[in-house]
C-alpha cells in the first residue's frame, strides 16, 4: 500500500514478546516505527491478535491442480516414484493460461491459510512437448503474474534441470518441459527478474533442482550466478536418493553438498529428510535453512526428519506447502511436531525447553527459517519489514479465552485456519473474514481450467 498508513493493534506478536495497544506507522508498506501504549487517534484499529505472517519457503503451485489424482494405489506398491510419473501426466497438458490459473488459485489459498509470502521452486519452463516458448521465460511471467493478482509476497526460482540421475544421465521424455542448459537458463532468470520487478515485494534467487538433475559443473556454474541471492536445491528427500548418490560419489548427498559447495546462510536444503548425525551437524552450523514440507513428505512417504536433533544443534528451519495437496501454515507446523512425536513416541518435541509452548517454538522458528530462506523483509512485526500480518479470530470459540502463546498452541493444534479473520501483506487487508477479496474472480478462473484438464 502506498504512502503512509497509521495502524493500532490491539495485540501483537513481536521479536521481543506480546504487546498490546502497538502502533506501527507504515511507508509503502514497509514497517517505519512500532510505538508501544500508541495513541489510537488517527489510527486504524485492528482488534483482535496479529502474528507475522509466516513465510512459505517451498511451493510448486502447478501441481495443486493435480491434488488427488495420485490417490488409487498402483499394481506393485506406490511411492514417490510411482507419483512423480502421476505428476508427468499431469503437466503435460498445461498451457500457460492454466499454469496462471492455478498458481493464482493456490496463492489466494496460501493468504487464506496464513502464509504471506512464497519461494516458488519453478521448474515448468517449456511448452507442451519441450520446446521453449517464443518468450523464454513466459511461464515465470505467469507466475508472477498470478502473485501479483493475489497480492502474496514472491520469491521467484527458476529451476535448472539438466540430467535424469546422477551423473549427467540423459533427461525422460517427462523432464523435457524442464530441461536447460546454463546459458537457456540465465536467459530464464533474466526474464524471471523483469517479471517481479514491479511487484511490491518481489525478488528472484535460482534453484538447481536436485544432485541427481545436475553436474558438478553444470551446478557451480549456476551458483555461480546468483550472486547474494537464495539459493534453493532438493536434497536427501527419499532413500533411493541416499543410495543412487552414495554409489556415484561414494558420499551421501547432504554431506557432498557441504563438502564440495560454499553451503552458507544464502542456501534453502529442502527436505533434507535423511541424515545421519554428522551431516545433521555440518548442516545445522552452516547457517543454512532445512525446508522441511511436513504434509507432501507425509503424503509421498518420504521418511521423518531428525527435528528435534537439528534444532538441539542449533539448526534453522522454516516449512513450505510444496505439492499444495492443504494449504496451511498452522498444518504444516501441527504436522511437523506430531511427525517427531510418531517417530520418538514423546510429546511437545519442538519446544525443547521445560515450560515452553510448542506451538510458539514452531511459529518463532519457521518465521526465522523462512525469512532467511525467501531473502525477503518478512517473518516478524518490526521495524524494516513488510507489514505482513495475520489476525487471529478471537470469536473463535476455541479462541475466545486465551491470550498469548496459548493463542498460537490453539490456532496451531486445535482450531487451524479457522482461527485465521484477516491477512494483510504490505498493510493491505487481503482476507478478511477468512475468504480473499478476489475468491469469486480467481475460483471460477480455476474451476473452468480444472475442468478443461480433465474433459
């Protein structure tokens, strides 16, 4: 929002604890001042409690068109294997008209959820059968396009894919949508930066796509390019994975990635799910972000991974809604913790702390991790960052008595999205009543190309 924008909240949730009747005085949508016991003359009120909005550090926003298309059970047993040829099938027929459409359809979800701000891990290059599209980057448009829409916060990163497995194998028939070589990629990294730079909130990083989609080479020439901005690879995501890079490098992938690569805090290791404790270590103190996507991991059986080891260790970690299967920040936080209660049969694993509120633990955390990972001014009301917040239903009756950190263990654990009454990004009420101001306009869009895809 442009301008200067003078706001109270009746409760907020800052860097140094709960505060109550916060001014905060707004330029361009950008935090100048928080002034404590504010004077609400000449503000805008806002009752209830505001949270930041929590960053969403991993999306593919394409493949929420395709949410239960994997769910029937295959001949000889399924796996993430088995759902990645599901997800070939399906974007095969996408135009850019649909991937807009869709993208804009989970971003309006992900405001309604709580999250305000996205990493979209963009690896939908090319037209349907593998040739570029006349604009080589018209598909990073469009995804700008669909952010701009909605009014999410976006870091945009363009995928490079170049090989089927590790060591340089030749790409499938379903990756040639995907496929680049180094100079076709900055040309789609040059483009994605024009798309963004008229957003309000916006910048671009790169995302090798995974160690068994690159080379050595081909991956230190394209971080070689990305100069202070996020980088974002998948890593370690499924055992298979483990063993493939084992018998090509005799190392496991986490521990090649930091051995052979400057891993600093510019990096995101998304997933990163099977570690041993070494590499939990070297990560944790590397600077670099886990981007952990608790409900797609449990949706594709990936495995648990070691949270509370790598918190205890000092670990960053923030979550993200990858597949788009639910969109929901308070649902992807519950799942983290009870994935780490299944897997060490104890509760309130992620406070660490004796007395510590796990749900707070968990959205102190992510909004950390996720900040750092997005290289956005996001994840915390306080001067500097985008005024991005959530205000939480205190008519919500499982809301309706509690205050503080009991708040976020109630939003998190018992009420989920329904605890959320409005989201504003930038100071501009984006949701309220828990529905986004364009619902009507970008549902109907994406009814009618759901529709189209499935005639």
């Amino acid at each position: 929002m442009a301008g200067l924008q003078k706001i109270i909240l009746d409760h907020a949730l800052t860097p140094q604890g709960w505060r109550s009747g916060l001014g905060l005085d707004l330029r361009d949508g950008v935090i100048e001042q928080l002034i404590p016991d504010a004077d609400p003359r000449g503000r805008e009120r806002i009752a209830g409690h505001a949270i930041p909005g929590l960053p969403n550090l991993h999306s593919h926003t394409f493949q929420r068109g395709m949410a239960g298309l994997a769910e029937r059970r295959g001949p000889s047993g399924d796996s993430f294997w088995t759902w990645r040829q599901v997800m070939y099938d399906f974007l095969g027929r996408l135009t850019p008209d649909d991937v807009e459409a869709v993208a804009a359809y989970a971003f309006m979800e992900m405001l309604e959820g709580g999250f305000t701000s996205v990493a979209e891990f963009h690896y939908l290059h090319h037209d349907i059968g593998g040739a570029p599209h006349a604009d080589i980057a018209e598909l990073s448009r469009r995804i700008a396009s669909a952010a701009g829409a909605t009014g999410i916060g976006l870091t945009l990163l363009p995928v490079f894919y170049a090989n089927g497995g590790f060591g340089g194998a030749a790409p499938s028939p379903g990756q040639a949508r995907f496929v680049n070589d180094p100079d076709a990629y900055a040309r789609i990294c040059e483009g994605a930066r024009e798309a963004v730079a008229g957003l309000p909130c916006a910048r671009i990083g790169i995302a090798p796509h995974s160690l068994r989609a690159v080379t050595p080479d081909s991956l230190r020439d394209v971080v070689a390019g990305a100069g202070e901005g996020p980088i974002h690879i998948h890593v370690a995501e499924q055992v298979r994975e483990v063993e493939d890079c084992l018998a090509w490098s005799g190392m496991r992938p986490v521990a090649w990635l930091l051995d052979r690569m400057d891993v600093d805090g510019r990096w995101s290791l998304i997933h990163a799910t099977h570690l041993d404790a070494d590499e939990i270590a070297a990560l944790a103190s590397s600077g670099a972000v886990a981007g952990l996507c608790p409900v797609t991991e449990a949706s594709l059986g990936d495995g648990i991974f070691a949270g509370e080891a790598f918190a205890r260790a000092g670990g960053l970690y923030g979550v993200g809604s990858d597949s788009n299967i639910e969109i929901t920040a308070f649902g992807e936080l519950r799942q983290l913790e009870y994935s780490q209660r299944l897997a060490l049969r104890a509760r309130n694993v992620m406070a660490l702390e004796e007395g510590r509120s796990t749900g707070r633990a968990l959205y102190d955390s992510a909004c950390a991790g996720g900040a750092r990972a997005l290289g956005l001014p996001v994840g915390a009301i306080a001067p500097g960052m985008r005024a991005d917040f959530v205000v939480l239903d205190d008519r919500h009756p499982d809301l309706a008595f509690a205050t503080g950190d009991r708040l976020l263990d109630l939003a998190i654990f018992t009420a989920g999205r329904s605890a959320i009454r409005e989201v504003r990004c930038g100071g501009e009420r984006l949701v309220e009543n828990g529905r986004h101001r364009s619902r009507e306009a970008i549902e109907a869009r994406y009814r009618q190309t759901l529709k189209s895809l499935t005639a």
